[in-house]
C-alpha cells in the first residue's frame, strides 16, 4: 500500500497533467494503427494512460474541496479546460471507437469487459463521435463550457456561506442552543454564527429568537445571487448538447446512462410517491401548526419540528450526543463492519491534508486491499455536506493490481478547547451512508478500471449500497456497540435506542414529500432550455404540489442546489428515490433473516460489492434478493401505511 498524499502534491500538477494527456493522445493514436485490436493490446493501454490521469487530477479536486484557497482554485480552472478537451477528444474519436467496436464483435469477452466494452460505446454516441466535424467542435465548446459552469456554481456558493456572518452579543439571543454547540460558535466578544452546517442547523434547529432564525434562513436561500446566471446558461447548454447529440432534451440524455427508461418512468415513481405520502404529510404539518399555535414559516420549520419532537416523545437530539463521540462512533463502527464483513482497518501514520485525518488499511481474511482516509470535521475552507470520493479505482496493470483508495468527508462538529466533538444521531447515519459508498468502491475485486467499484454503476443505483448500510445505525445490536457515554462509559439505553426507531418515522412523509420536490424540478427543468425566470417558474408549479409552507419569495433554493448544477445528479437526484426501493427492500430481508447474518452479509459483499460496475445494478440485485425491489419495502420502514 502506498500514501497518495505529500505537501508539495499540488506543485506543476497542470503541466504534469497536460503532459500526460499528451501522452495519452499519442499512444492512443498508435494503438489505433492495430490491425487486430484486442482487449488486452488496445483498451488495457488505454485503461492505464486514463488512470495516471486521474491520479494526477484527483489531488486537486480533491483539495479545492477540503482545503479550498486561491491557490486550488487558479490550479483546479486551469486543469478543467485540459481535461474536458481530452475527454471530448477521446468520445468524438472514431478511429478509438472503430476498434472498441471492433473488439465488442470479434473477441469472447468476460462479462465485466463486455460491460466495459458497452458501456465505451455509448460513451462515444454521448460524446457525438458521429457527427460533422462542426458540430463535433460544438459539443467539445459545450462539455468545455458546462466544466467551467459547473465550477463557478461551486466556487460562488463556497465564497457565499464562508463570507457570511452574524455577531450576536446578547446572551438571551443564545437561549435554546445546547452547550456542544455554543463552544464551536464563542468568540471573544460573544458568539459568530455562519451558514456552515453544524452552526446553520444548531441555530434553526434550537435558537428560540425568531428574528435571527429569519435572518440566517434568508441569507441561506438567498446564497449566490449569480449563480442564477450560471444556471440558465447551463441549461441552454445542456439542451443544446443533448439535441446535437440525438435526444430530445438533456432529460433523456442523462437517462441513456441510467437504470430508469425514461423520464416519464421517473415521474410515474414520483408522483405514486406524491399519492402515497401527500395525505400523511398533511396531517403532520397540521398537528405542528395546532401545536405552535400560529401560521409556520419556513424559518420555523426547523425549530417547531424539533420542539414538537420533544413533546411527542420526549426526544432531546442533546441528550443522544455524549453517546456518539466522534472517535468512539468511527471504532464501533469499524467493529461493526468486522462482525458482519469480517473487514479489519489498521490505522496508519501517513502524510495528510489537515491533522484532523484518519487513515486506514482495510483487509479482509488477511488480504490488504484498499485504503480509507477520513475527514469528518468542519472547516471554513471546506465544502459543505458529506460525501465519498473514489481517490484510485481496483484494477490490473501488467498483471499487478492496483489496490483502491476512497474518502469519506464530512463536516461534524470540531474539537475545540478540549472539548470532543459529539455528533447528532443524523452525523451517524450520514456516516454509515458514506461508508456505504466507500465500501461499494473499495471492495470491488474487478480487474476493468472502467466497471470496478462505483465505476460504471448507473447513477440511479448507486445510493442503492449508502443508504442500506445507514439504515444499521438504527439497529440496537449495532449501537450497542459504540453508542457509549464519552464521560461514564455507559452504553445507550434500550429505551433511548426505541426512541430513535420511533422519531425516524417522525414527519417521514414530509421528508419524502422534499424528495419528490427536488426529484421533479429536476426533472421537469431538463425538458427544455429553460431561462432563470423559467426555472423559478417551474419550482412555484411544483411546489404547488409538494410545499405544504409556502416558501418566501425571496427563497432561491435553486442557486444553492449543488447536487444538479455542479454534482453529478442532472436529471438525476431522484435516484435516491430510485435507489432506495432496493435498500429498503434488501434490509428488511436481513430484519427477517438476522442483522448479522452471516450468509445474507456474504451474498451481499460476493455480489454487490465485489462486482462493483461490471453488470447491471439491477441484475445484481435480481440475484442478491431473488426479485424485482417495489416501494412498500421504504414506505414500511418510514411508517407509512397503505
């Protein structure tokens, strides 16, 4: 195993990846002059030349995301330029394609090169490799254009929630914050609050003085201002793209790569959804307005649910957190993963980004084969959120193979003045979901770069292994094993662990109700070049459906929607909808099999994990549960009857 990270690994990175993208062009146009192209002489090569690449590459994302400065945005704009010029160079060439083709004709492939070999080709369908050599040049103009859209969409929103603060002096304006919250926020002359998660939701979420909820609320939705420039000329793009490329709009563009067949199958999902949870979520949202005793805004919501919570169940979120001390969370964690996968994590002292970084080896039977770094707490320089990234993919080159890297990230609570971060029960289960994705990507056994791990995978079912895995740290077998006081040692309570299990059906229908919002604005908004005022549009009429408090008109949810304007999930976020018919449907076979079964977790990691991207994620599932997943499975798990 080997340390990816050294202090000097950002210097030259754009001159060593332009040189390596020269590299790549060369050789690819001498493979080209094969006569008898094969797997092993053609894409093997090329499958190398793509992961020094990323090698390369990753560093800088990766620190732009983390450790953001002027320094990793000047590198991280000059590398995008560089490598979507490769990428459109390589889907637009037809002599790479005519041998791909090739190959898929003539040559007996396993089923991951089969897949890898199908799943090229589309690339260069996507990619416009048959077009006119004018219009090829727009789609390299657009590709260019959506990198660099995509960027400023991220930097300006990064600029937007550091910038913003408001000093509080006045300690009744504090009343109703819990004391680990209070130290992260104490400055000398009072406390700061910012739109940095831990802060923004402990404010909205517990802050009693309804002016400042107001007043943080506002300045969260209204975020970036220009990036509602930086959307409409994405859409115009995205539609253009699509409409070169041979589809109809940027909807059935993305969905080409997706499980899901079209976007009237997504909307269909959505609106049974919307059919089955409406009713319920009314019936929520009115028992809060009769318990708040006034019209809810939106800067309520937050505070109401919380208190209403409380007097429901008695539940004080506060009262878990001693239970989950960071450091004891990630342990049991790690044990837990022993018990049901028999994977083992030895830490190791290795360079890294910021102190506060963990570094794993992961093996398992006594066979090291990946590595994990872990950045789970908040910093100003780093985005928000929490997500996974897949740092070097499992594969074979000349005959070795390569071993997996990942990162989990997170923004949890800080240590500070020798006061241990302490996470809500959520940072639990946003944990357990990002090392669901973690293990997808790390304990592929996939030889193809291309179709190891989450490579591959259709973006509709890769939450499919994050959210199964979350839904453990609900289980009292499972928090048993790390959910300790930091101070007393004591284990959490049965009674405590129950009220969990209780709260996670509280307001389940609302939460799903948000998810249908997203997921058809979304949706609906990549069926046509829509202008920023259009878009706007598009959300009122959704809404109309979906938002049972009607939102401010100053709300510009939309500028901060990171998922679909600089993420992966463009026409796509109602893949955690899509996705989570499997989860729930594969955890409620180990609820009736045994949380830790062996031969269940067995079937899971051999044909889920292992394979990674080289079949189709739904035929994996076809085999790991022996059916086809429906939603009753989820809307069991969140309480929601027929």
């Amino acid at each position: 195993m080997f340390a990816l990270y050294s202090p000097d690994i950002l210097s030259s990175k754009d001159k060593q990846i332009k040189e390596a993208i020269d590299n790549a062009k060369q050789l690819a146009n001498e493979l080209c002059r094969q006569e008898n192209p094969t797997y092993d002489s053609f894409m093997k090569p090329l499958e190398k030349t793509g992961a020094e690449i990323s090698k390369l590459f990753f560093p800088v994302g990766h620190l732009n995301s983390v450790c953001n400065s002027k320094e990793t945005q000047e590198l991280y704009a000059a590398c995008i330029p560089l490598l979507s010029d490769y990428s459109t160079w390589f889907n637009q060439n037809a002599e790479i394609m005519k041998a791909v083709k090739r190959i898929a004709e003539t040559e007996d492939l396993t089923p991951a090169r089969r897949k890898s070999v199908e799943d090229s080709l589309r690339s260069f369908r996507l990619g416009g490799v048959d077009l006119p050599e004018n219009k090829k040049q727009r789609v390299k103009e657009i590709a260019l254009a959506l990198s660099e859209l995509g960027n400023a969409f991220f930097q300006n929103l990064l600029n937007a929630t550091a910038a913003y603060e408001l000093e509080i002096t006045d300690p009744a304006d504090m009343e109703g914050i819990p004391e680990s919250d209070l130290a992260g926020m104490k400055t000398e002359n009072g406390w700061k609050l910012t739109l940095q998660m831990p802060v923004y939701i402990a404010y909205m979420t517990h802050g009693r003085n309804r002016e400042i909820r107001e007043k943080l609320y506002k300045a969260y939705c209204t975020r970036a201002p220009e990036n509602g420039g930086v959307i409409e000329n994405t859409m115009r793009l995205r539609h253009e793209l699509a409409q070169l490329t041979g589809f109809e709009n940027y909807a059935e563009y993305s969905l080409a790569s997706k499980d899901a067949n079209s976007p009237a199958d997504v909307l269909r999902l959505l609106e049974t959804l919307l059919e089955r949870v409406k009713k319920p979520a009314e019936k929520e949202i009115e028992e809060l307005r009769t318990f708040f005793g006034q019209e809810i805004e939106s800067h309520d919501f937050m505070f109401v649910s919380e208190q209403y919570k409380k007097h429901l169940y008695g539940f004080d979120e506060e009262l878990y957190r001693p239970y989950f001390e960071k450091n004891n969370v990630i342990n049991g964690m790690i044990s837990f993963l022993d018990k049901v996968f028999s994977l083992r994590f030895e830490k190791k002292d290795v360079p890294v980004w910021h102190e506060s970084v963990t570094v794993y080896d992961i093996s398992r039977d006594g066979h090291e084969f990946a590595r994990l770094y872990m950045d789970m707490e908040a910093r100003k320089e780093k985005r928000d959120g929490a997500w996974m990234n897949d740092w070097v993919t499992r594969h074979t080159e000349d005959g070795q193979v390569i071993p997996a890297t990942a990162i989990i990230a997170a923004n949890f609570p800080s240590a500070k003045d020798g006061r241990p971060s302490l996470l809500r029960h959520r940072d639990v289960v946003t944990l357990f979901h990002e090392m669901g994705h973690a293990l997808h990507h790390l304990c592929s056994e996939i030889d193809e770069a291309d179709v190891s791990g989450i490579n591959g995978v259709e973006w509709d079912a890769v939450e499919f292994p994050s959210q199964f895995l979350e839904l453990f740290a609900y289980e009292e077998d499972v928090l048993s094993m790390f959910a300790k006081h930091y101070q007393t040692g004591e284990i959490i309570p049965a009674e405590m662990v129950g009220r969990l299990k209780d709260v996670r059906s509280y307001h389940a229908a609302l939460v799903i109700l948000r998810q249908i919002e997203f997921g058809m604005f979304d949706m609906l908004i990549h069926q046509k070049p829509c202008t920023e005022a259009e878009v706007q549009e598009i959300l009122d009429k959704v809404r109309e459906k979906t938002s049972l408090i009607k939102p401010p008109s100053y709300n510009k949810f939309q500028n901060g929607f990171s998922h679909i304007f600089s993420g992966g999930y463009a026409a796509g976020y109602y893949s955690y909808k899509w996705a989570e018919r499997m989860s729930a449907d594969a955890f409620m076979e180990f609820r009736k099999q045994g949380i830790f079964n062996r031969e269940l977790a067995d079937r899971y990691f051999g044909i889920i994990l292992k394979n990674g991207g080289s079949r189709k994620a739904m035929e994996l599932y076809r085999e790991f549960i022996g059916r086809e997943p429906g939603i009753e499975g989820m809307l069991e798990l969140e309480g929601i009857k027929a």
